[in-house]
C-alpha cells in the first residue's frame, strides 16, 4: 500500500457525502485541498478550458460568500 493511500480513502468518502449532499462550500474546499492545487492554478486550468473564474471567486465559493449563479460560472462545474 502506498504512503498516505488510507487516508485518502475516508477524504474521498467525506467528499463524495458533501457531493451529495452539500453544502456546496464544504464540498468545494474539501475538493480544493484533495486536488492539492492553488486557486490559482484552477484558475488557470479552468481558462485553458474556455472558462473564466477568478481566484476571488473561487475563493468566495469555498467560503460560502457566494455560490456559482452566472451561466458562465456553472459551466466550471462538474456534472453530475
């Protein structure tokens, strides 16, 4: 077994429960520290996907500011 590979089974367990069930920044925060990635990099991951979001955003999303709402915003979410 990997290092760290028994952890990461009850992270991906809380993720998949906030996924179903939210709330939306807790489930986004758990996401962002799984992925291991800066805002900024997702940032730039989603733009070279067509999407633009700023870190700010982001950054309100995982804080429960605010939630996606623009048609341009939802498409930086996943399906379900």
């Amino acid at each position: 077994m990997r290092a760290g590979t028994r952890e990461q089974v009850p992270q991906r367990r809380e993720l998949d429960g906030l996924l179903d069930s939210g709330p939306f920044a807790e489930a986004l925060r758990v996401a962002i520290r799984e992925s291991g990635l800066s805002l900024g990099r997702i940032r730039d991951r989603l733009g070279g996907r067509g999407v633009v979001l700023s870190a700010a955003t982001l950054s309100y999303w995982q804080s429960g500011r605010s939630l996606p709402a623009r048609r341009g915003s939802l498409v930086a979410l996943p399906r379900a």
